[in-house]
C-alpha cells in the first residue's frame, strides 16, 4: 500500500493519505531548540536536551503519535469541529482530504473539510530557539463562515522529561499558568527563586498573532473535559474556553480566536511556542505582524537546506536512487550528524551524549556535502579521545575537553561509569577516525589538517597524526593470543561482549585498514620510522587474519576461552556480514577470498529486505558475550536485517566492480523502494531505520527505530563512493563507479574544493564497472583519475565505461 510520494524538485515528501501505519516524523529546529513533528502534527519539543528541556508532553510507545501541535477549528453554525491535521479529530476520510508535505526543516500540512481549506506550515526558524505554527485558512463556501479557532499545544510541568512522566506528587505542584494580552504564560518552579541563571524556574509561552484572543485556557482538564480525549475536547465541543488557568494541575496553552471568513477570503493566523520570559515573548510575537514574515523566514529554512544538498547531485535512470541520494539519505545523514541518538519517538531524549563510533560514524554521512562541517565534529571528536589511544564510549553534550573523566580498565564502577552507564571502553570507537578523517582530507584536500593540535579528553595536547598513533596503540597494546585486537566490552556490535582476552576479526580489519591509511600519511610526511613500523606490523596482523579464514568465509572473532565465533561449522552464528564486507573494504581479503566470502554472504544471508547481520540466530548455542541471544530469533543483533551493515555490503560489492549487487542491496534494503508496500515496512518510506525484521519473524519486513541510526551514513558512503563511485583523494578525484549493467549511464553534479564538477558518465557497452576513457574539459586523461590541477571553476568530466 502506498500512502504518498517522493516530490523531487521540491525536496519533499508528499504523504497523501493521513491514516499512516505509524505516525511519519520530520525533524525542525536544532538541539538548541529541537522539535519532532508527525503527518499528523503529533510530537515533542525540547530547549537544548530531550531529556533535561523537555516542553512539550508526548506520550511514547504509542501508535497513535499523541498530543502534539493541534489547531482546532469550530464551525460555530453548523456546530461542527475538526482539526486542521487530520488527528486527533480524525474525520472520515471520505469527507477530510488532506496532504502533508514533509520538507527540509518544515513540514506543511493542506487540509479540506467542510468547504474550509487550511493550510498549516510547522518551522523553527533558522538559528532560533523558539517554534512557529503558521495557519492560512480559506473559506471556499459561498457564504460567510462563522467559525472558532483553537491553538493547542500541552506543555509538560517539569523540564525533565522523567520527572515530568513519573513524579506527578511532585511535579503537578510546581507549575501555574497566566494568560497575558495574547499569550499563555505557563510558569514553572517560580518559587525556587526568580533568578534566571540560579534556580529551577522556568517560563514558556504560547501566543497567537493575526487574530484576536476571545477566550483561554491553561488548565489542561479545562480545555480537554472529563473523560475525554484530544479528539473532542469539551471546549471545542461547545465552542468556547473558560479561562481557567492551571493551578497544582496540568498545564496547557489553549488560545481561541472567532472569526468571520467572507466567501473566498484567507486569513492567517500564526501561533509561536517558546521557552522565554513574557518580555522576550512579547518581542517576539511583535515581529510576526510583520506581514511576509514566514514565508521569508520559510524561503530561508529551504534556501539553506537546499543549499546543502545542492553540493551533490545526481540523476540515474532510478528514482529510488535519486530521491534518497539527493534529498533524504542526506537530509537524514544531517540529522543524525546533528541530532545524534539524541531525541526521537523511539529515543526519549534520555541519552545525554554522543556515542563515540556513532558520531564519528555519522560525520562521514555529510563529508560529501559539507566537508567543512564535518571537520568542525571532527575535532570535537578527537577532543574525546583518551590519551591511551581510546576513545569515551559516550561523550557527554556538555563534554569538557582537557577535563574528562574516563573509564578505568581496572573498575567497571569508576566515576565515568557513574556518570554515563558505560563501563568500559569499546574495541573499535577510535579506530573509525581513520576513514572518517581520510575521507576528510579526501573530500577538502586539506593535509594540514593532521597538523592541527588538539587536546585529549583527560589533558594533554597533540597533532591529530599524534593521536591517530595513538589510536593504532591502543589496539596494539590490547593484542589476545591470536595476535588479534581485544574485542572489549563491544566492538562495533554493542551485543558482542569479547572481553578482554576474547578477539575480534572486524576490529582486526579496521585496524589493518588503519594501518594503511596512517602509512600513506607517515610517508607523505616523511615520517619513515613509524612508516617501517607499520611495515613490520600490519603483515603480522595480516598473519593473523589469515588464520581466520574458514574456507570460504572470514569467522567473526575469539572468545576468552580461546573458541571461534562463527566458525562454519557452528550450529548457530555460523555466518557474520561484517567481517566479509570489512574484509573487502580494509582491502586485505585477497581477490579470491573476497569473491568468495561475498558470495556466501548472498547465498546466506540475503533476504528480500537486505542481508542479514548473521545466520542462523543464537537460540540454544549461544556464550555468555553473544548478549543478542536476548532478541527474538531475526531481530536486530540477532539474524536481523541491520540496516547500517548494509552500507558495508553496498559498498563491498562496488569495490570489487560489482554493480548488480551492489545495487541489488541497495534497493532491498533502500526505504524508498518499500514506498507501495509502506503496510509492510510501518516505517517512514524515506528515512532508513535501524533494522528490519528477518525471514524467520511473522513480521518479516518490518522496519524498526526510525531516523537516528547509523545506517543514514554507511548507505550514503556505499551509495556516493560505493556506487557513484566518487572516491577523493588528497590530490584529486578517482571516479570508479560499480553500476547496475542496465543502466546506460547517469550524471553527477558536484562541488568540490570551490569547482563545480559536471561529471557525465556513460555506459555504451553495459558494463557493471571498468573506467575505459575519460576527458576532462574536452581533453583526454589516462586512467580514471582526476587531478585537481585540472579543475576549472566550471569542469566538464565525461566518462566512459568499458
Ligand atoms: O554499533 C552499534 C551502535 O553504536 C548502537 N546501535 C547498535 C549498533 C550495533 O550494535
């Protein structure tokens, strides 16, 4: 079933029918003010944390996406009400038609019934902390409508988002509301004391412009009633607010305006949600008279996300291809780069951090687009380092660099243990500085970069070469018996407990991928002495990787009592994903061994949704450090579809110039190619989850944990470099595309250090992969790389495969 489409010129999703399988989410604002809206105007907002700043109530774990941002309207003849989002009125659908427009930080929400169009657009406008709900309402009737808005919104009573949920002896006596000329004013711990900087308390606002306030409520069972819900409020139900205000109760701003619509007239109405001071509220919502104002403030929002996407274009003969590439695989890359695991309507808000592999993962998402960007995350995430090499497992939003606490190997109940819930450190987090830097360098060509100083978490200073060295040491100083680096508390598979003695094949991959990448640097650098070093070592760990290939796959590590994970001949787990593709990607597995192990992983492990993580699940052979045996057969670390781990494999297969497959993976496993089965997936059609059940569950399809995962970046990486084959280095541009053979070639548009390249490549003999020519503004180049002494301001690259 299908419930809406893909908009590409406009950048956005266009959701036709409201009655979704789950409540479709966009993402407005910033961490400085975030806010997550559904299709049907459902969701939350935060100041700073979703934890800590939480100001308007959402109720989780619920299919039905409640309360939100609602917008009543009462027909005061008829006596009639519905809600300018279909939800939570829910009016039949053979008489409400509705279309939401998901955008680039906006979401617009058009809406008929009754002969009444209305026209919702939700923003937080670039840089600021505060958000906009803009209303135009249109009588289409052919007589003056009498009509009753009502502005809604249920703010929470407590900035703590648990306090607020579960400390109700507490918090419902904390809070009041007033009513102020056009606003609500809630106010919150007032009686902590008066100072801003000093105590608890807190004031948000609520207020309206372009129409007259006739009558209020703060008080949330006044608005909503006794026994009801958000779907008949009593107030609207009747047609009017009492103007009563919350007192050792629920709060709320509810603002009614009545007004007269001639037929054919519009009026705008604008409501603004903030947590400011009544002064500050009352500037603000002074400069929404301002006629204009939204849709320049709108225009911007769009200017400055298209801008971004702009970086990087493409038109292939897939249109699945083209909307996640251009606009939602990379909006969604933002998000998580921004946004972290941070707030969502799966993540409370609860995690106040970043989680070192997840972010320095999700930076390379937008080094394409924004290389600039990415640097500035880049630093902050070297400033998490710890000078042994390893990086925190979750550095705190409020991460102060010099001055950290860290784990200690010794304690699992250190003060850093205290403070975030993580223990110990993980094998694999530093080590993925090492493509996430190089593609940096690649994408910038900024080699000074690895000059630059930068402090370590707990004190001290160095060169980020200086702590990429230090990075490799940690692992080498954490060897097992095997030669292999110590799986720890988790490699990149939060469900995989190693140990300290216990090792792992796909930290060994990265770590010999690692070694090359710092061995170019060393000897640009003419650092010969550690370049020797990694001469002497890497063969050794390739020794020891050798020893872990089982015929025709690589196994996926040791456990402490020296056993295999993943040996063939196991009767569970017999068959991992990641340490094929990481054999291919760390460009150890030799040609043979690579065809080989990928070969398998599409006899095993492939599904109709994507390939799996691992095959069979654990059920009854499972060891203490397999924590995924937790999961039901086939569901996220346990045989299910995992949606980063898909990347990898896309980009395995375009690396060995197998287009087909490549593509193949992408599309099962690409939300966009679930568009007309949305009944099956649940989730958005555009953004990718974290995993999607396997063959084995009654669910098989369905995706789970929308929006902030990993996957936004790996796929994007698989798709840009993998597929499209962009591949930047220090000096230039290798283009190497791995291509479905069907296609007869596509075209990038792409900035690059300041050029604009056109890059056409065609594909005469429908061939998977192979650069047969090239020019490059008209003259011929050998090979299939582009220096950038080549580039003009305007460069024309035109490519034949073959
Ligand atoms: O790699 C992890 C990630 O850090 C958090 N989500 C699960 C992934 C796989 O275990």
């Amino acid at each position: 079933m299908q419930y809406g489409y893909f908009d590409l010129e406009h950048k956005e999703y266009v959701i036709t029918r409201p009655d979704t399988p789950a409540p479709w989410a966009n993402y407005l604002g910033s961490p400085e003010y975030g806010a997550i809206v559904s299709n049907n105007g459902g969701g939350y907002s935060f100041v700073k944390s979703g934890a800590n700043g939480r100001i308007i109530r959402y109720r989780f774990n619920s299919n039905i996406g409640l309360p939100g941002r609602y917008i009543y309207i009462r027909d005061n003849d008829a006596k009639d009400y519905w809600s300018c989002t279909w939800q939570p009125v829910g009016k039949p659908l053979d008489q409400y038609k509705t279309e939401c427009h998901h955008g680039t930080a906006y979401t617009t929400i058009k809406s008929d019934y009754a002969d009444i169009h209305s026209e919702l657009t939700y923003y937080v406008p670039l840089n600021k902390t505060y958000e906009v709900w803009r209303t135009k309402i249109t009588n289409n009737s052919d007589r003056y409508r009498n009509l009753s808005t009502f502005g809604f919104v249920e703010f929470t009573n407590e900035n703590n988002y648990e306090q607020d949920q579960v400390n109700l002896q507490y918090t419902l006596f904390i809070t009041r509301t007033s009513f102020e000329g056009n606003k609500i004013v809630q106010h919150i711990n007032e009686n902590s004391g008066k100072d801003e900087n000093g105590s608890n308390w807190r004031e948000r606002f609520f207020g309206v412009v372009g129409a007259p306030v006739s009558a209020y409520n703060g008080n949330l069972d006044s608005f909503i009633g006794s026994y009801r819900t958000y779907g008949n409020p009593v107030a609207v139900e009747r047609g009017f607010c009492d103007n009563k205000l919350n007192y050792n109760s629920n709060a709320c701003g509810a603002l009614q305006s009545d007004i007269i619509l001639a037929p054919g007239e519009t009026k705008e109405i604008i409501y603004v949600v903030g947590q400011k001071n009544p002064k500050v509220a009352d500037e603000i919502l002074a400069a929404y008279n301002e006629p204009g104002k939204v849709d320049a403030e709108v225009k911007e929002l769009i200017a400055y996300w298209h801008g971004q996407l702009n970086n990087f274009q493409i038109e292939t003969p897939s249109d699945e291809f083209n909307n996640m590439v251009n606009v939602w695989n990379a909006y969604q890359c933002f998000i998580t780069f921004i946004w972290s695991r941070a707030a969502s309507f799966i993540y409370c808000g609860l995690r106040n951090g970043y989680g070192y592999r997840d972010t320095v993962q999700d930076i390379q998402g937008i080094i394409h687009i924004n290389p600039e960007l990415a640097a500035e995350k880049i630093r902050f995430m070297i400033s998490a380092q710890v000078d042994n090499g390893g990086g925190l497992p979750l550095v705190k939003f409020d991460h102060k660099a010099g001055h950290e606490t860290c784990p200690d190997e010794n304690d699992e109940n250190s003060i850093y243990a205290k403070e975030t819930g993580h223990p110990c450190y993980r094998a694999d987090d530093a080590l993925w500085l090492f493509p996430t830097v190089n593609k940096y360098i690649g994408e910038s060509g900024n080699k000074a970069f690895l000059d630059e100083v930068i402090v370590y978490a707990n004190g001290g200073e160095d060169t980020v070469y200086e702590h990429l060295k230090r990075a490799i040491n940690f692992s080498m100083e954490r060897l097992g018996a095997h030669t292999m680096p110590a799986g720890l508390y988790a490699d990149w598979n939060d469900c995989l407990r190693l140990g300290k003695k216990g090792e792992s094949t796909f930290v060994a991959f990265q770590l010999y991928y690692a070694m090359s990448i710092i061995k170019g640097y060393a000897l640009d650098r003419g650092d010969n002495e550690y370049a020797a070093y990694i001469d002497k070592v890497q063969p050794e760990l390739g020794k020891s990787l050798e020893a872990c290939w089982d015929e025709d796959r690589f196994i996926r590590g040791y456990r402490e009592n020296g056993e295999i994970v993943g040996a063939k001949k196991d009767p569970e787990a017999s068959m991992w994903l990641n340490p094929q593709s990481w054999s291919v990607i760390s460009g150890f597995a030799s040609d043979k061994q690579a065809e080989t192990a990928m070969e398998k992983v599409h006899e095993i492990l492939n599904t109709p949704f994507g390939v799996k993580i691992m095959e069979p699940p654990y059920v009854d052979h499972y060891f203490d450090g397999a924590l995924m045996h937790i999961f039901n057969p086939d569901t996220k670390e346990n045989g299910g579809i995992f949606s980063q781990t898909q990347g990898w494999a896309i980009l395995a297969e375009s690396l060995l110039g197998h287009g087909d497959r490549a593509f193949e993976y992408f599309l099962e496993s690409s939300p966009a190619n679930m568009n007309d089965k949305a009944e099956v997936r649940i989730l958005e059609p555009y953004v990718h989850g974290q995993f999607t059940e396997s063959t084995r569950s009654p669910y098989a399809g369905r995706s789970h944990v929308h929006w902030l995962t990993g996957t936004g970046s790996t796929v994007m990486v698989g798709c840009v470099e993998g597929i499209c084959g962009m591949r930047p280095n220090a000096e230039g541009l290798v283009i190497s595309p791995s291509i479905p053979h069907t296609w007869d070639g596509f075209k990038i548009e792409k900035n690059f250090r300041g050029k604009h390249l056109s890059i056409d490549i065609q594909n005469p003999d429908h061939v998977q992969s192979g650069v047969k020519s090239m020019t490059v503004n008209g003259e011929a180049v050998e090979g299939n790389f582009v220096c950038e002494c080549k580039m003009t301001e305007q460069t024309n690259i035109v490519v034949v495969l073959g």
